[in-house]
C-alpha cells in the first residue's frame, strides 16, 4: 500500500520549505506527494521546478490563481494511492506522523478520515510533544468534521462521495461539508492521538483575504453549510436514576447527534460511561447534590454570550419535578421532559432537534 501526499502551495517558500524538510525527515510509509504550484511567484516556481526532478515528487502547475480548494481537488484527481493525505504547505509534521494514522485506518472498514493531532502546551517543543504522546499509539477519538490542515482520506471515501464541493472556494467550511457527506455515507472521522502535525495556520489566506474579506468569505461559506446541512445545535441532558439498559440506548442516540455536528451534554452521576466523541460532554454530578449542580451549569451558561447558550434541554420526568424551574434565567431555554426508557421518545426528540437546525430558526447560530 502507499499514500499520495497532496500539497496546495500558493508562494510562502520558506513554509513550504520546512513542509517537505519535515516529510522527507520523518515520513517512512511509502508515498508520492503531489504539489499544486497555484501561480506561485518566481521564486517558488523556480524551487519547485527543481523538486519536479526527484522521483517522488510530481508538480502541477497553474497558470493562473485557482486558489486552495481547487487546486486541493486538482491534486486529489492525480492520487492513484490507497490512502490520499492532503494537507497545507504551512504545516509541520514529526516521527511517526503518517504511519500512526495509517495503522489506524486499518483498524476498521469504517474509518474513513482521519486527523492527526495538532494542539500542543505552548513552551512544549514539537519533537518532545511528539514523542510524549507515542505513549498513545493506536487510540483515538471519534470527531465531528476533519480538519483539512492535514487529512488522510481513504480511496473509498473519494469513490464514494468524489472531491470538495467547490461552492465554498476559495476555502473555509469546505472540509467540513465533505467530512459531513463521508459521515452520511457511512464513514467515521478520527483525530490519532499519538500523531502529530504542527499548523501554524492561515498563512496563505492571510496574506491573499485581509480581515474584512476574510470575514466575508468565512460568513458566506458558513450560511452555504448551514443551509445546506442545518446549524450544529447545543443539546443538555439531564440524567439520573436510569436502568443500564435505558442508558446503553441513549449512548447510541448521543453518538447520532453528534454525528450529526451537534453538541451533547450530559449531566449524570459519576459513574456511568459513555463513548468518546469530541462532541460529547459529560459532566459529572455527585447524586447528593444533583439538581442543585445542574441547575448552576445552565446558570453559568446563561451569563455566556447568547450564541453559546443551549438550544434545547431534555429532563426525565422524575428530575423536573426535583428541578426549580422558579427561576428566571431558565426562561431563556426551552425545557422538555422525556421518558428516555419510551423507544419512541427518541423519534420525538429526532423531530424536534430536525427542526430547529433549520437554518434561520429562531435559537442561536453555534459558533
């Protein structure tokens, strides 16, 4: 098996630089990677024309500006390789980065994309971050959307659902929307977390979009999402006193709405268990002290800026009737109860969240 490595490069020759530097250090899983010159300056052609040469590397180039999210599908129809990573040139990769996610990849038929890891401690240095979380090797966490900084994306996923959607060019909601359609198809998206990729992000649209242009293409690109797939929601759930069976099927359900970009809450006793999802939140509450600490979280969330406020909070009947819904803040929210152990609950629930990520409903956009 090998992967083709597609890299976007608009000038920032030094960046560009450190990229390949960093890939041909610390890259041995066998791979072509593939640069999309998009009209670079005379500099950076030049470079890259040099690179044209090595037998790894494969060079096409632009005469005029296509920018990133064509130029990312024009490399993506080059990849003949089992597993395609595309990433941005202003990135940086260590030991171990790309064999970590491939490894993963084959764990199961269903993964179909996955990110590195990214964040790292601000004094940590990226060879020592990296190595500390070898430690980590072969785990993971379910994500919402892939990041497209850097993504390794199976052959299946681009069979399956083809390239970016070009609506959204020059960038920004594009990896997002194509994450969503491999989610819909059946495919999960992974972050590793033993590897890693430095981004010292926006370099390029920095320089081409100035804030105000930014802004504009980031708002445009973003009702196009929202329209097209609904607005993420913030969803609290209030549970306690469930039998293990009831709680089994509501970890599933939780995993689904997440899946579907939003956000889940979970307020419950310590000890009961969900799966891992980075759109997953689960808030432990001593059983002592129970309503009276969800009250204080939907408290503190209330004094947050209303686009952060929750959406909808769902409450089993036996909690409402211990929940003082005397106070004022809590009107801000629409409140719901639900018997979670009625199949037929969640059908209902299903109903009520569809529409409310109706673009243009009246709950705040998450943002």
């Amino acid at each position: 098996m090998t992967c083709d490595i597609v890299i976007p490069v608009h000038n920032q020759l030094e960046y560009t630089k450190t990229c390949l530097g960093s890939i041909k250090k610390y890259t041995q899983y066998p791979h072509r990677i593939i640069i999309v010159d998009d009209a670079s300056d005379r500099e950076t052609q030049e470079y890259l024309g040099n690179l044209n040469n090595k037998q790894e590397i494969f060079l096409i180039r632009n005469e005029t500006n296509l920018g990133w999210l064509k130029s990312a599908n024009k490399g993506l129809s080059q990849a003949k390789a089992e597993y395609i990573c595309l990433m941005n040139n202003d990135t940086v990769v260590t030991e171990g980065w790309l064999e970590e996610m491939i490894n993963i990849a084959e764990k199961e038929k269903d993964i179909g994309l996955i990110n590195p890891s990214w964040e790292k401690p601000n004094r940590a240095s990226l060879d020592n971050y990296a190595r500390n979380i070898k430690k980590f090797r072969g785990q993971y966490i379910e994500t919402d959307w892939a990041r497209g900084f850097c993504i390794l994306i199976k052959r299946e996923v681009i069979d399956k659902i083809g390239y970016f959607d070009e609506v959204y060019s020059p960038g920004y909601f594009d990896d997002h929307d194509f994450s969503v359609r491999a989610i819909k198809k059946g495919f999960r998206c992974l972050r590793s977390r033993a590897s890693f990729v430095w981004h010292y992000r926006n370099i390029t649209f920095q320089e081409k979009l100035k804030n105000e242009a930014f802004n504009r293409v980031f708002e445009r690109n973003r009702k196009i999402f929202y329209q097209k797939w609904g607005r993420p929601l913030r969803i609290v759930f209030i549970l306690q006193g469930l039998s293990q069976e009831v709680y089994q099927r509501l970890n599933q359900f939780f995993i689904n709405l997440a899946r579907d970009q939003n956000r889940v809450y979970i307020l419950c006793k310590g000890q009961t268990a969900f799966s891992s999802h980075d759109n997953i939140f689960k808030i432990k509450i001593p059983n002592w002290l129970f309503s009276l600490g969800a009250l204080f979280f939907i408290w503190d969330n209330s004094h947050r800026n209303p686009a952060k406020h929750y959406n909808l909070i769902l409450i089993s009947p036996s909690n409402l009737k211990k929940f003082p819904l005397q106070f004022s803040f809590l009107r801000k929210y629409e409140i719901l109860s639900f018997d979670f152990s009625n199949p037929e609950t969640y059908e209902l629930i299903l109903k009520i969240v569809k529409k409310k990520k109706v673009y243009g409903a009246q709950s705040q956009l998450l943002t």
